[in-house]
C-alpha cells in the first residue's frame, strides 16, 4: 500500500512541472507589454522601464520562470502590484468563499444524483427511468449562469426568501453564512449532479446483471441490502471518478457564477487581476487553482487502492 501511495505522489510531478511552464508562458507571451498595461496609456518610458525593473520583467524569461518557480517551491507566489500584498495572502483571504461554495454544490449535487441514479438503474426501461435520464439532460444542458439568473428572480426578486447576492463568513452564523451559497450552489451543483447521475446509472446498470447479484438474491437478501451494499459498492469506482472531477471543476469553475452572486472568492480575484493584467496573481492564482485540481484527482486516486484493493496490484 505504501508503494502504491508513493508512486501517485511522484506520477503528480511532472504534472505539476508541465503546468508551471504551460502557465508561466500563456501569461509572459501575451502580446503587449504588461508594465505598460499595468501603469496605463498615460505612463512615461520612464515610469515602464522602472516598473520592468522592479518587477524583473526586464530580465530573460527563462530566469524570470526560474526565479519564480524557486519562490512557489517555498511557497512564495509573488508580490501583488495592485494590492500591495502577498499573492499568497491574496489566495487565502479569497479562498473560503470558493471552497464554502464548491463544497455545498457537491454536497447538493451528491443527494440529488446518487439516489436518482439507483433509481433510475433499478427501474430501467421504465417511464420513471426515462423520466428521471431527461430531468438530468435537461440539467446537463442549461447552463449555470443562466440558472443562477434564474433562481435568483425567483427566490430572491419574487419570494424573498433569499438574499439575490452578497456573502458573509462562516464567523458571522451558519445560517447567515449558507443562506448566501444556496443559490449560486444550486446553480453550480446542477450540471455536475446530472453528470454523477448518469454516471451512476450506468455503472449501477453493468453490476446489477452480474452472477454475485443473481447469488444474493437467491440467498433471501433483502432487495435494498442487494442494491446498496453489495450492487452500489461494486459500482461506485467510476462514480468517485466523477464525483473527485466535478469536485474540481467546482473550484476552478465558479468565476461566473461567483461574479453573478458577487461573491468575493478566487473567482472573481481572478477577474479582477486579468482586467488589471496584474500578472503575478494571475499566474499564482490559475497554479494553485490546478494544485487543487491535481490534489483532489491525487486523493480519488489513492482512495482506488482503499476501496478496491485490487486497483493497488492492477497499476504497479
């Protein structure tokens, strides 16, 4: 088990390496000069090449990755032109809005589709099966700006029930705190619950014609005991690949519905920094965004091994 846990650990830094690059580059060879963007059309040479200097941006790009790649290794993104801060301190202080967010969505997502897709498995073929696929089709296919638009007139224009848009921390109450989500979670919960839905229907749908679950039957198992311990457990593999996915596509992809609901997350840090070409927190925010992303994929990877112990064998 502890091979299989070190070699995850190591497969993810080439990753982590190509990434950098690929982000470092996209950022530094943007057309135009990004001193000049920052200072604006009425900055002097002077004013740009002193920025460019301070900045290092007059140095070779390759010691400019360099330099910066040295600092992110010590945990050091950079400094923020523009807010004359830490990139670091950026990150953290933008950072639980996003994961309050992304967490509730899943959360959300997860109890909608979980039982949809059990449902829809074992009901196959059915006017509820049918029924309960094009409800998720129908969720796959509205986008989550649009929803969000659209939760909003309704429970915050028309019934008052919920606050259209803001954001309070967890400090200031629960209810204070998640009154605030449930919406833009919903809107951002809906696509990725079609999506396990479906998933889990389908992988539900290849375990349930089985002999083991033909065997269990005969053995005078209780039909919700054969579903859900022994049919579900079998299926669930491919459904934690899409739970440990949309997990991260939750946190790299709420920049929209974070900037309909105005919530102060990594989002709209991010929005906010391209506007102003404020390269270093750019850069700093997409890299830590993805080390998520890579995390979690990490963790769904290593969970194979905890649930299937034969995964661990299978890829050595």
């Amino acid at each position: 088990m502890l091979s299989f846990i070190v070699k995850r650990i190591l497969s993810v830094i080439p990753v982590l390496f190509v990434v950098s690059l690929v982000i470092f580059l996209i950022v530094h060879l943007t057309p135009g000069d990004p001193a000049a963007a920052m200072l604006g059309i009425e900055a002097s040479e002077e004013q740009i090449e002193a920025l460019n200097e301070e900045l290092g941006l007059n140095l070779p790009i390759y010691q400019q990755y360099f330099h910066w790649v040295s600092g992110v290794l010590k945990w050091d993104f950079g400094e923020s032109y523009f807010m004359k801060e830490s990139v670091t301190e950026s990150i953290f202080s933008h950072l639980g809005p996003t994961i309050s967010l992304a967490l509730l969505a899943e959360i959300i997502a997860l109890i909608i589709a979980i039982p949809i897709g059990i449902i829809a498995a074992y009901r196959r073929g059915s006017f509820t099966d049918q029924s309960l696929m094009v409800t998720s089709l129908l969720g796959m296919a509205v986008p989550s700006f649009l929803l969000g638009l659209l939760l909003m007139l309704l429970f915050g224009v028309q019934l008052q029930w919920l606050p259209v848009a803001g954001y309070k921390p967890l400090s200031a109450g629960w209810w204070n705190h998640l009154q605030y989500l449930i919406l833009p979670a919903i809107a951002l919960g809906a696509i990725q619950a079609a999506l396990v839905a479906r998933m889990t229907r389908s992988s539900m749908l290849e375990v349930l014609n089985k002999s083991f679950i033909k065997t269990a039957r005969s053995k005078g198992l209780k039909e919700r005991k054969v579903v859900i311990k022994h049919a579900l457990r079998n299926a669930f593999l491919p459904v934690l690949t899409v739970i440990g996915q949309s997990f991260g596509t939750l946190v790299t992809g709420a920049v929209v519905v974070e900037t309909i609901f105005n919530l102060p997350g990594l989002g709209q840090l991010i929005i906010n920094s391209i506007e102003r070409r404020d390269f270093a927190v750019i850069q700093g925010v997409v890299l830590f965004v993805t080390l998520i992303y890579v995390f979690i994929n990490l963790i769904v990877d290593l969970l194979y091994g905890v649930i299937d112990p034969r995964v661990r064998f299978d890829r050595k």
